[in-house]
C-alpha cells in the first residue's frame, strides 16, 4: 500500500537488520545552528478496506535527501558514534510509534464503518503524540549530550521493539 510514497520520497522502511549509517544522511547541513546531525523519518500509513476486511499498514521511513550530518561530527571518532546512536534511536522511536499505531488500529471495532475524516483524525492524533515523545526525548538527553539519559533512552526504546 505505501511502497509509491517510499519510493516517491527515496526513502527506506526501519529494519532490525540495517542500522542508520552516515552515508544515510545525504541532506545539506545547514550553516548555522548548533545541532551536529538531523534525522528525517516519516510515518507512512495508509487503510483500505475490502468489504468488511480492514487493512492498516503503518512503516517508519528514513528519509536520506531530508537527513544531514555537519563534517564536524564526522570528524570526531567518539562525538560521530555518539551522535549516530542518538540518530539510531529518534528512528528506532519512530517504529516503535508504528508498531503501536498497527496495533491501535487493529483493535478498532468496526473500522471500515467509520470514515475517512474520523480515520485520519486518528491517525494523526497519534502521529502528534509519536512527536511529543520525540521532542521529550530530545529534552531529557539534551539533543544526546546527556550520557546517562541517552542510555536509558536507548535501552527502553530497544525494549519497546523487542517486546
């Protein structure tokens, strides 16, 4: 249902298997600012029912031509790695806020009754809260900075996707 906007979008779906690599981040940094790096993702969802079956599909999408990483960065072997993890896990939340969006969406009662309008009123509640929780974890980690919150931010995110 949602490989065109993908592709549209040269984007690739979350996998467990691929981790986000510089090489990912293809985007102009800007020239001012003092943030190191920028993950571009999207949640791509889309419905359709067929009768009475009802069929969801949200995927979390790195978006390469949107995400940038300064030379800086690259340049600094530990302050590089660091700054990737915390990359890492902006999009590893995003899937875990997939993830949930299928399972919300399955369980609606009798969704193909419902309308478009009611159904995208719902999707993007929830897509607004999946940002809320990305900006919460930039706050608590301090864009990364933070060590020991970043860490366990990491680890509960991991435990998200495990579980």
């Amino acid at each position: 249902m949602l490989r065109g906007d993908l592709a549209a979008d040269a984007a690739f779906p979350w996998s467990a298997g691929r981790r986000l690599a510089w090489s990912d981040f293809q985007g102009p940094p800007p020239a001012e600012g003092s943030e190191g790096a920028r993950t571009a993702y999207t949640l791509y969802y889309a419905w359709r029912c067929h009768r009475a079956a009802f069929e969801f599909r949200a995927i979390a999408a790195f978006r390469p031509r949107q995400s940038w990483v300064k030379k800086v960065v690259l340049n600094d072997a530990v302050q590089s790695r660091s700054v990737l993890g915390h990359e890492q896990t902006h999009f590893d939340l995003a899937e875990a806020h997939a993830r949930g969006m299928q399972r919300h969406f399955a369980g609606l009662a009798g969704p193909c009754r419902k309308t478009d309008k009611e159904l995208t009123a719902l999707a993007r509640r929830l897509v607004e809260q999946e940002k809320a929780e990305q900006r919460r974890y930039d706050a608590e980690t301090n864009h990364g900075l933070l060590a020991d919150p970043q860490a366990a931010w990491t680890a509960a995110v991991a435990r998200r996707l495990r579980s």
